[in-house]
C-alpha cells in the first residue's frame, strides 16, 4: 500500500528518489513502476505492473468502441516502465515532466493502491482545496466492510 507524502528533490542530472516505503512496496508487488499522465488532475500517477494489468483488465470488458475505452487506451499509451538506479533514483521522461510541470522538487503522495506524483505548486493548490472542501462539506461518509 502507498501511503503518506514527500517533497523529494530532483538532483542537477534530472532524478528523483523514489521514497523507500514506495519502493518497498512496489517490490512486493514484483514488478517495476509504472508512470502515467494522472486523467483527473495536472500530475502523474505511479502504480505496479499488477495494478496496471487492473487496468487493462477492465478495459477489456469495456466496448471497445466507447468514449471511456478511448480516455483509458490513451492512458496506456502515456505510460512509461521506469527504471531505478543504484540509489532509488528515477529519471522521469520529460513528457511527463512538461504534463505535470514538475521542476525542483516532486511530491509522491500515496493513495493506496497507487501514488500521485505533483509539483510543488500544483500539490499546494489540490490539498488546499481538499482542505476547503473538508471544511464546507465535512468529513466522506465510509462504510468499511469486512473481507470475508
């Protein structure tokens, strides 16, 4: 599970380090890490090959021909298998760094079963946001179940 956030810096050559909780759990996961233009906000989205292979698979029971199969093929094609470096370090392709205008400094935000990666200034922008709407509106109703 992806979980918490970090403001990481990206070094003079481009890399970033990928915090080690993430990098851990992608490990578990037996598989590389995927990156892709997030389809709901202005940043990048980090997930296993197991969670895009989700994907992929509810894909396949969409109609082919549908507006929502076109937006998710769209997604794979902006997809990227990313490769660390000896230290943890990532060299994110520069498509996706002009998508999610990251420059100085990348923030990994976990959702769960994947992880945001924003600009400093556009992470800002959506947690203040959230906050606002956590204000007006109070906190989401869950009802948790239990696997069975």
């Amino acid at each position: 599970m992806f979980l918490s956030t970090s403001h990481n810096k990206i070094d003079k050559k481009g890399r970033v380090s990928v915090p080690s909780t993430y990098r851990s759990q992608l490990e578990l996961e037996g598989g590389p890490l995927i990156l892709f233009k997030s389809s709901q906000f202005k940043c990048l989205e980090g997930t296993s090959i197991n969670r895009m292979q989700q994907y992929i698979d509810a894909i396949d029971e969409l109609d082919g021909m549908s507006k929502e199969a076109s937006i998710l093929h769209m997604m794979m094609a902006d997809s990227f298998e990313i490769k660390y470096d000896s230290e943890g370090r990532i060299s994110i392709p520069d498509d996706l760094i002009s998508f999610a205008e990251i420059s100085n400094v990348a923030v990994f935000m976990g959702i769960g079963r994947s992880f945001l990666l924003w600009s400093e200034t556009e992470y800002q922008k959506q947690y203040a946001y959230t906050r606002k709407i956590l204000s007006e509106n109070g906190p989401p109703k869950l009802i948790l179940k239990k696997k069975i």
